[in-house]
C-alpha cells in the first residue's frame, strides 16, 4: 500500500515540533552549563534562522496547496503561526542573553578577552570559517564592526538610535535589512543596513569597497535564491505570479486600509500575468504557429494540397458567446479615478491559463456607475476593445476547463497620481457539465465573487451580511443584491464556424476579426508550407505581414483601422472576387501595407498606452488623418506609400520586414 501522501501543512507541523525539542534541549543546555558560551549563541542563531524560514514557508501557503482536503485549514494554520512566533520570541530573548557584551570604555579587559580569542579562533578554523562564510555570508556568529554613514532617530521601540560615524559592533544580520546592533555606551537595538559601512577608521576604504562589493555579490545570489525556491514550489508560473497579488504590499491595500475601495477589490491577477509574462498570455503570441514534439513540422498549420488552403482543424472546444453586462459592481471610493472599466478574460482549467488573456472595455451611465454594459451601438465599425461578441477556441482535453471573468477597473489616485489595476471580483463558467455535454446556448447570470481565484468565500463588501439567508425571501433578496456578470452562449452560422476551424487551436478573440485572422493565417501557410523550399529551411522570410500583422492584437486601434480599410475594400468586390482566394490574398497584402504598415512605421504615432485618454485621442487623431491621407492617394500599397511627404516614417532595417520562424514558433 503506497505510503499517505503529507501536506505543505502537516509538514509545516513537524518542523514546528522539531523547531520546539532543539529550543527546549538549548535551554537545558544553557541552564546546566553545558558546553561552551560561542557555541550555545551558535546553535541558538541556527535555531533563530530555521523558525524564521518555516514562519516565512508557512505564511505562503494557502488551502488550495493541500492535495487533499483539510478541516479547520485557518484555525490550524493560525495555531502553527502562534507557536512560531512563541518560539521566535524565546530564541531572541535567549540570543540576547548569549551574545557578548560591546565595547565600551569601561571593559577593556573584556574587549581584550575577545581580541584574544579571535586571534585564536582564526589561526585554529581559517578554513572552517571559510566553508561557514561560503555556505551563510550573512553568519552572525561573527562579531563585525560597522559605522554609521549618517544620523538615524529610531522611530519605534527597539529601534537604536546612531550618530554619523559612530562605532557598531553587529550582532545579528537578518535578509529584512535591519541589523541588531549594539554602540560603544552598550546600547542595542535595530538598525538599517543602508546606514552602515563596514570597518571602524578611514584607512580601511579600499578593504569597505571589496566587502561592500562581495557584500552585494551575496545579496544578489540570496535573492535569486530565494526566487528559484519560489518559482520551484509551484508546479505552475501563474501560480505563483497571481500569489504574489496576494502579499505584495502595494496602493491596493492602502486604499483598502483608507477604506477608499471595497474589501473585496484586489490588485488584478490577470494583469500581473501580462506585465510580468511578456507575450506569453498575449494574442499576438498565439497566432504564431505552434512547432511539433520534433521542432520540424508543425502541430497547428497544415496545408491541403489540392485546393491550396488552410486545413481545417477541430477542437474539443470551440465556442462563441456574448457579455451582455455587469450589474451591482461596486465603485472606488472619492480619492480614486477610474480610467477604465473592463473584463479580462481567458480559458482556464484551476490552475493555469490554457489561452490568450483578451481584454473587453466596458461603458457606463455616469448617473448608473455600478452598473456595466459592453458592445454599445455606434456609427461605422465598432471597435474590437468595445466588442463583446467573443469566440473560444481550446484543445485542452481538461474536464474542468472552463472561462475565467476577472472585472476590473484601472485607477490613479487624486493625491498622488499613482496608477494601478484592481480586480473588481471573478466569475468562473465551466464549459462541460458532469456528464461532459456542452453548455446550452442560452443565458447564464454568474455571481462575482471578491477577491482573486484562489481565494474562497470572499465577499465583495465587508458590509454585507455573512452567511445564508434563512428564508426563501430573504434568499431571493440576497441573490439579487449581489454583483453579477450577464452571458449568453449563442450558436454562429455556417461560415463562421469554417473560418473558426482554420484559426489555431488556442485563441480568444473577438468575433468580427476572425476574417482578418483567417487571412493571416492563410498567407502563414503559403510561406511556410508551401514556398519554403524544405521543411528543414529556417532562413528568414521577406514578408513584412507576417513580421507585423501580431503586434495589432496587442494594439487594438491599430487593428480596427485595418479592419476598417478592409470593410472599404471589400464593399467593391464582386461575389466571384470575394470567392477567389489569390484575389483575397493580394487585396488583404495592399490593404494591409497601405493601411496598419505604415501606421505602424508612422513617427507621429504616440506609443499605445493603456486606459490613457490622452494618448488614446492623439493615436485616434492620427489614424484618422493618415487614413484620410491614404484614401485620397488612392490607397498605394508599393514604395510610394513610404515616400508619401504628408506622412513621416520611422527608420527600420531589413530585420523588420522580415519573418523569422525561429523566434516567432511557440
């Protein structure tokens, strides 16, 4: 019978209980007068280092560590943090008792004692003192002499108050940067590193600098260290990125702590996976072909050969639906302004995001703020980042995968001016029910849920009432009152779900692109499918769509003046052009390269940057005018489109008009 497998928990208990018989046999040690003073002080700060290590590995755990089920999880977790901090609080109070008194005017005796047994100590164990430096450079069980750069006033109890070049003897190094020290008087308590240096005189400054430097060498591979530890204990990087939302100390829990925001908001896990991920979790990263287990072929793009297009592929899912709206969602507090209210939305299975994070602007009525609305009627195209008619392409053959909703708002503060993202709440909508069916297509009203989606049970506003409602009535109340998201699954015609079958296995996007995508993907598998002349062949590809035609979906105004340009040229085609695909193909290259190419190159183009309405007014102004500007010039797609003197270009090299399989293939 295989052995029961412990938890991150259980495991935290048995170091607690070890952590406790070595606090307990220290003590006895010390009242008996067993062994040595140095060498009690050493195994008490060793002692002091592993507590400090659990207390850190138990405050990153979190329920949904447990592989199985735990009751009382926080009621147990909270005992453990109880008997930590008991621990904690013997082992100092016993560190201080050990350690040696500091120099002062009145010991001479007692400083010369030490001298003594350092000379000792360094001509007996140099090179145990090495190996001890090599694996702890932070060891405090070495008495290190520093002096104050500046003045610093201790601000709280414990702290120890410094004059600028004043004498330190350092008893204790900790990685929080604050050092217990003790002054020439006798005197200690906590002091920063940064206000410290090294030595005790002006001769030593060349030996400062080299400690200084192998100082911060060591502080450096602490730290990397310590990350490795962190990325390695999850099994998934989006955990650990969306945890670190969780502890983070930033402007969201100030604000909260201000009461300017409600206790639900959190800072935004979706968010965070696209900053600090890159392109992984970005559109313009799952449009590019997905190489095979060989790095070959590919697993995604495949031509057929007798008619020249696209093969086309299906999923285990592959579904189109609409957001309707957002109802009771909770607004900041008077000392935030809203930029921008939004979904942020992926396909996600519980543990990891299985697609593209695609992100849909929300409008509302000034007078109505709580209440959101998405795809609002305007004249000429609406734009993809106002669209909420979405379709989702997944091949994950994961039985709880499903869509993941995270609202959020972006804000800055009126006093400070700082920027952030908050997560308003979630909502989670599995695609299969128990017997493995699809969903229906109708309507599904999901409960917002605070917090993040690794957290449980949190309520939006600390104000409202906690439990179940007892009475049927009262149930109907409560289930109104709380937010809401509004969804309807819809079925698509024909010839959509063909174009859908030609688009990669995993993609979220926005329903009235999907022809532009389609023809991006067609033009992909004539360059590398059909003209490369090997399978083997990995050289670059003069195609200046395929370099850039990605860099649209991250950018979405640049992406609906294409869209706009094509709907222009497609309203003079004739049904048997619109059949024909080379006339498609080279239509799309001349539209595109008169259209988002050189808006793309334009020097006039603001940078994109997101829920800034200034810049947003500025790159809406000179889009419309090179539009403009294009159409009159009777939309020229060859060189004269760069050497037009009402536009201004940017200069590029050679590597921008090229395709390079190598580094684009996922």
């Amino acid at each position: 019978m295989p052995l029961k497998r412990r938890g991150p928990l259980q495991l935290v208990q048995r170091e607690v209980d070890e952590l406790k018989k070595q606090v307990d046999s220290l003590l006895e040690d010390v009242h008996s007068r067993g062994g040595t003073t140095d060498e009690a002080f050493r195994r008490c700060q060793e002692v002091q280092m592993s507590a400090e290590k659990t207390q850190r590995t138990l405050m990153k755990l979190t329920k949904a560590d447990e592989p199985a089920p735990v009751g009382n999880y926080e009621q147990r977790k909270q005992e453990e943090e109880s008997r930590l901090q008991s621990i904690l609080k013997r082992v100092n109070g016993l560190c201080l008792e050990l350690s040696p008194p500091g120099p002062s005017s009145a010991a001479g005796d007692e400083s010369q004692d030490e001298d003594e047994d350092e000379d000792e100590d360094k001509d007996s164990s140099d090179d145990d003192e090495d190996e001890k430096r090599a694996a702890n450079p932070s060891s405090p069980s070495e008495p290190l002499i520093y002096t104050a750069l500046s003045n610093f006033t201790g601000e709280q109890e414990g702290d120890l108050s410094v004059q600028r070049g004043g004498v330190l003897r350092i008893i204790r190094q900790t990685a929080d940067g604050w050092w217990l020290a003790q002054d020439a008087n006798g005197n200690r308590g906590v002091v920063p590193k940064t206000y410290l240096k090294i030595g005790s005189g002006v001769n030593d400054d060349e030996e400062e600098e080299d400690d200084d430097d192998e100082d911060d060498e060591e502080d450096e591979e602490e730290e990397e260290l310590s990350a490795d530890e962190e990325d390695h204990s999850s099994p998934h990087s989006d955990w650990s990125i969306m945890r670190r939302a969780l502890t983070e100390i930033d402007a969201t829990d100030v604000l909260s702590a201000m009461g300017a925001i409600p206790s639900g908001f959190r800072p935004s896990s979706l968010t965070k996976l696209l900053v600090e991920e890159g392109l992984t979790h970005r559109g313009s990263h799952y449009v590019q072909p997905e190489l095979s287990q060989s790095q070959l072929s590919f697993s995604d793009l495949f031509l057929d050969p007798d008619t020249g297009r696209v093969r086309a592929r299906q999923v285990r899912t592959c579904v189109c639906f609409s957001l309707e709206g957002c109802t009771r969602i909770p607004s900041p507090g008077v000392g935030v302004h809203v930029l921008s209210r939004h979904v942020r939305l992926c396909a996600f299975d519980g543990s990891q995001v299985l697609s593209n994070i695609h992100t849909v602007r929300a409008t509302y009525n000034p007078k109505n703020p709580k209440t959101w609305s998405f795809s609002p009627r305007t004249t000429g195209v609406l734009p993809a980042l106002l669209d909420g008619d979405c379709f989702l392409r997944c091949n994950s053959p994961s039985p709880d995968l499903g869509l993941l909703f995270e609202l959020g708002v972006t804000f800055i503060r009126n006093s400070t001016g700082e920027r952030g993202d908050l997560s308003c709440g979630w909502a989670f909508l599995k695609l299969s029910d128990d017997t493995g069916s699809a969903l229906p297509h109708r309507t599904f009203e999901l409960m917002v849920n605070g917090g993040t989606p690794y957290e449980k049970d949190v309520e939006m506003d600390a104000s409202a009432p906690r439990g179940p409602p007892a009475g049927v009535f009262q149930q109907i109340l409560h289930a109104h009152r709380r937010p809401k998201l509004i969804l309807k699954f819809r079925s698509c015609s024909s010839e959509t779900r063909t174009r859908l079958s030609l688009l990669p296995d995993a993609l979220l996007h926005c329903l009235s692109c999907v022809q532009l995508l389609v023809l991006h993907r067609q033009l992909q598998a004539d360059s590398l499918l059909l003209d490369r002349p090997t399978m083997q062949d990995a050289g670059l590809i003069s195609s200046p769509v395929l370099s850039s035609f990605p860099e649209l979906l991250d950018q979405p105004d640049l992406l609906d003046a294409l869209r706009s340009a094509w709907l222009d040229a497609e309203s003079s085609m004739s049904r048997a052009q619109k059949k024909d695909l080379s006339y498609l193909k080279q239509q799309f290259i001349a539209v595109y390269m008169s259209s988002a190419y050189v808006l793309l190159r334009s020097a006039s183009l603001p940078r994109p940057r997101w829920a800034d309405p200034p810049s947003e007014e500025r790159r809406a102004g000179v889009i419309y005018a090179a539009l403009d500007v294009l159409r009159q010039a009777g939309r020229p797609s060859g060189p004269e489109v760069l050497t037009n003197s009402s536009l201004q270009h940017l200069a590029f090299d050679v590597e921008e008009l090229t395709f390079d399989l190598l580094r684009a293939a996922r």
